[in-house]
C-alpha cells in the first residue's frame, strides 16, 4: 500500500498524473464521473441491498397510501430525523419517500463527526439534542445500538486567536453544560502521544464528543418513527409535485407524484440533500445550493492510535477521525470540485479522489500526526456533498409556495445537526414556526433573485484568511464586499474587502450580521441588493428609503438586526426584502 508522503509527492511531481507503479490506489484522476461501488467505508455496513439487477428493478419496499399528513423527500440523515421528531409530535401520517435505499447518496459515506462546541449558542443547542438522540433516547425506544462512539473531540490552535476563540468556545460550552478543556501543548502530548506539538498554543479538549454511524442511526431513526405510525417507502423515486392556487392566489402544495402512484398532501419536506435543487424545481422553487466532491482516506493500521480522541485542526482546515486502529484522514478545500450534472441514478456510488487537490490534506496531516507520513492508505472515499453560499443550511417553508419546507444544504454537518435541525423542522411543519431561533437558517434569507444567482452559488473565488476556518474557505459570500464584517471569532483577519473583491456581487453580498457569535442575515445601510436595485422601480426606492432611515437611526448598523432578532422579529429592512 502506498503511504500519504509518497501520495504527497506523485501528487506534487505530476499536475496530471496517470496511475504510479506499485501504488495501492486508486486512478490519481480529477474525473467527475462516478466510479464503481466500494465497501471499504469507515462503516461494516451500509442500508442498500444486495448487489443485483433485481435491486433496480424492483417496485416501492411497500404500497403508497392515497393520502399523506406529510411528505418527506429523502431518507438521508435528516429526512429521517424530521420523520421522526414528527412522529414523535403526534403527526401520524407522515411518510418519507427514497428513491433507493436509506442513506443512499451522501450520508452512507459520511465521515460522522459529532462536534458539541459551535460558535453559536442555537448550534450549541441543536448538537446537544443530536447527541441526546444518537447516546440515550433512540436505543431506550428501540432497543437497537445507533453505532455512536465516545472517543472524544480535540481543537487544534496553532495560533494565539485560535487559542482565544477555544477559549470563547469553553465558556459558552459551560453555559449549556458541555465539558471541555483548555489543554496546553504538554497535557496535549499527554493525551495524544502520536500528536507534533511544537507548533501548537494549545487545544480545546471535549470528552464527550464522538462519531456517528449513519447505517445505525438511520435505521433506529425509522423503526422509532414506524411505531408511532410514519411510514417508509424505499426505492419510490419523486417524479413531480403538484400545486394548486387557491381562492386568494396563493400557490400551495396539493400533491406529490412518483412512478408507482401519487399521494395528496398539503405539506412536503425536501430532504433531499444534494438533489434538493431538483426536487425544488418539480415545484418552482429556487433551492440555492451546489454539490461539490468531498473526499478522505482511510489509512492502515496505527500501533498506539486506538482509543485517541478525533481531532479537528481548522487552520490546517483538515480532521483526522478514529477508525478503530486506522484514522480517517480528510478537509475542506480551497479549491473544491463542482458535481457539474448532478445524476438521479447516483445512489452509493463514489468518485475519483483527485490527489491535486487533496494535497494540502495530507501536508495538514502528516504535519499533526507525523507518523502518517509513513503509513499506508487502505481505501479512499470520495463523495459528493451539498453547500451553500454563506455554510448554513437551508430550512423551513420557502416563501414561493405554502406547505413545502425545506432541509437540506447542510455542508457536510447533516450527520451531527440532524437531531436538532429534524427536531426543529417537525416544529416548524406542525406549529408554523420552531422552537428555537433558527433566523441564520432561514431559506428567507436569501432573496429570491439571488437564490438561484449562478455568479453567487459558484462563481465567487475563495478567500483565505490568516486563521481562517474551513467555514470562511467555503463561504465565499462572505469577505467579498466592501464593507464585509469578519465572522466571530477572527477580528481583523480579514484586512481591506476592496482589494480582492468581486466586481459583479462584491456589493449583492447577503448582507450577514453577527449575532451570538453566529451568522445572522440583515440589511446595513451601507450595503446594497444589486439585483434588486439595478431595476430600479417602486421596490428599490422603498429599499433606498430604509436605508437611508437606517443611516439615521441612532441605533448602529452593524447592531440593528440583533435587537430585532433578540426580540425573535424579523428585521424590518430585511423584512422587504427577505420576504413576499
């Protein structure tokens, strides 16, 4: 097998390079297509059938009903979660629809980190309730193991803002009750004897974190909700939704259509991860996100590694995961690879790893843990994954059409979001709104005429900041404008937006505030929708008029929006905006 420095080099010598002699690896090709189907997950198993043309041509796993209370599309990570929390809130008939198999697409290959600590005080909370589920409530109800592991979760700072944002991390963690420890570089080794710390300030320790198995959650996920009376159908593929106007004109959900049947609904909920821009369009909906490659290794046995927390070094944008007496080694790239024709057909299919732009993984890696550069690589993993524009997923009803939600774009965190973000959607569904503040969430965030902005969702280059985090890589709306405010917990890394901004959105930015640490969106004074006001009109007048007000109101820009959302209101500039 080949080890990750000699990966690193043939990767280094050859920009194009064909398959190396002797190299246990697969094709170093940046092809887009789908390669054949591989076993060799960080998981024993995986919910499809056997293998088998009789697998494809089978029918729907069971008889459609006429009727559904609910519909939910997808039965990823957070298809099933929704069907369960709306289970559990009484909505017996729910029924969640796949096309394949359960966890087919993305979340059979996921890598499963569940890390408690968010820089915001709702993904604290949403996290927490992930591991409630996953740890306690879901093997009580069932009796079944969901596969959660709890081997700890370890923050890399290799610089003193790190150092300080951990710190941040550790006394909100201690306000919602999470454990967790500022270690210095000694106690680091201490805990992690493979571990280089001659460049670190320290870490941020979490005992309690750990790793989830997407097969086991899945299925105790779905035998929960089936007896409380939701049912689930396999291998029904969505084929369109039908909308009806009603007496006042308003666009609504009347049913969903599928090869083998349609079933009346007046609510949907698309789950349906990488997909969900296709699902979107059966209904008219503008769903703003990309499918991108998302790629790890998997390494042979480590002597020593067994037992050692999961480790997640942000300035190195790069995660190193447990897998038993292997790690699984991967990140986020400055650089990703667009899915360019997202295929129906894809269900646990996976890529080519393009080792071009995993580089600058294994380089983070084998600098963190430099016994890698020595060890061999069992299997690689290479999968797509669904992101948005400012990394947050896109969720509750879309304001172009009444009863259908949305929960998808979760930027490869749907596995340890789930749990609260299902929680909070079945909330939504039944009551008309969550529990929670979930405003940075919004799909109403996003302006119509920009949700489905080409330019917006891919076309922007990537920053990188000293320190940045793997949310700013892949955030590029973000740091465009301006007059562009840094995320929390990097001030000032950012320096002057102007040099490297973007002519043609540089000013269309989102208009994101900070708000408890996290990404809120809101309207300043000093920023304007392009696209909205290029037009000029009644409507571009009025948002001059509210900026102009803003301008003068004695309450600063920059922390407007937060009184209104502390209020749990709507900002009233954003409110013509974000809102028909």
């Amino acid at each position: 097998m080949a080890s990750l420095s000699r990966a690193l080099r043939v990767a280094a010598a050859c920009p194009r390079p064909s398959r190396p002699r002797g190299l246990g690896l697969r094709a170093l090709t940046g092809q887009a297509g789908p390669t054949a189907e591989k076993s060799s997950v960080p998981y024993q198993r995986t919910l499809k059938d056997a293998q088998g043309p009789s697998a494809v041509a089978r029918g729907p796993s069971r008889p459609l009903p006429s009727t559904a209370d609910v519909v939910v599309i997808g039965g990823g990570s957070l298809g099933c979660q929704t069907l369960y929390h709306l289970a559990k809130l009484g909505v017996g008939g729910a029924v969640l629809l796949e096309r394949e198999r359960l966890t087919s697409g993305t979340t059979w290959h996921t890598a499963g980190l569940l890390w408690q600590l968010r820089p915001s005080d709702v993904e604290v909370e949403l996290l927490a309730h992930t591991r409630r589920v996953v740890s306690r409530d879901l093997e009580e109800e069932t009796g079944l193991n969901t596969g959660w592991i709890q081997n700890g979760g370890l923050f890399i700072a290799s610089n003193r803002q790190r150092l300080d944002e951990y710190k941040r991390l550790m006394s909100l963690g201690k306000a919602y009750g999470v454990e967790s420890h500022v270690l210095s570089p000694a106690e680091t080794k201490a805990l992690y004897p493979l571990m280089n710390v001659d460049d670190l300030y320290g870490t941020l320790f979490v005992p309690h974190d750990g790793t989830l198995d997407p097969a086991g959650t899945c299925t105790a996920l779905t035998r929960a909700a089936a007896a409380r009376g939701a049912q689930v159908i396999e291998n029904c593929p969505v084929t369109g939704i039908r909308v009806r106007t009603d007496d006042l004109g308003v666009r609504r959900v009347a049913a969903v259509e599928t090869e083998h049947g349609s079933i009346q609904t007046p609510c949907v909920v698309n789950c349906a991860g990488v997909w969900a821009g296709a699902v979107g369009r059966m209904a008219g909906v503008r769903v703003p996100l990309v499918a991108m490659h998302h790629a790890y290794v998997i390494t042979e046995r480590i002597e020593g590694i067994q037992n050692m927390p999961n480790v997640r070094d942000h300035d190195a944008s790069v995660y190193l995961r447990l897998q038993g007496d292997a790690l699984s080694v991967g990140g986020y790239e400055a650089n990703p690879i667009f899915w360019e024709e997202v295929s129906d057909k894809f269900a646990f299919g996976l890529f080519d790893l393009d080792w071009d732009v995993f580089t600058q993984h294994i380089e983070g890696a084998i600098n963190r843990v430099p016994v890698l550069e020595k060890t061999g690589v069992k299997s690689t993993v290479c999968g797509p994954e669904s992101f948005t524009p400012d990394h947050k997923p896109l969720m509750g009803e879309a304001p172009e059409l009444r009863g259908f939600f949305l929960g998808c774009g979760f930027n490869s965190a749907g596995m340890m979001l789930g749990g609260g973000c299902g929680q909070e959607l079945a909330h939504w569904v039944v009551h008309g709104r969550p529990e929670k503040d979930m405003y940075g969430y919004d799909i109403r965030r996003f302006h119509p005429s920009l949700a489905g902005h080409h330019q917006l969702l891919r076309g922007l280059p990537p920053r990188r900041a000293p320190g940045g985090t793997q949310h700013e890589d892949r955030c590029p709306a973000r740091g465009t404008a301006p007059d562009d405010r840094p995320l929390s917990g990097s001030p000032g890394l950012w320096g002057d937006g102007r040099a490297r901004g973007t002519p043609a959105l540089g000013r269309a930015r989102l208009g994101l505030t900070e708000r408890a640490q996290g990404t809120h969106p809101g309207i300043f004074p000093n920023c304007c929708w392009r696209g909205v006001l290029r037009g000029g009109g009644p409507g571009a007048r009025a948002v001059t008029r509210q900026r102009r007000a803003l301008a003068e109101s004695s309450t600063p820009s920059r922390h407007a929006s937060c009184i209104w959302g502390l209020l749990g209101m709507p900002f009233p500039a954003g409110k013509l905006l974000l809102m028909r």
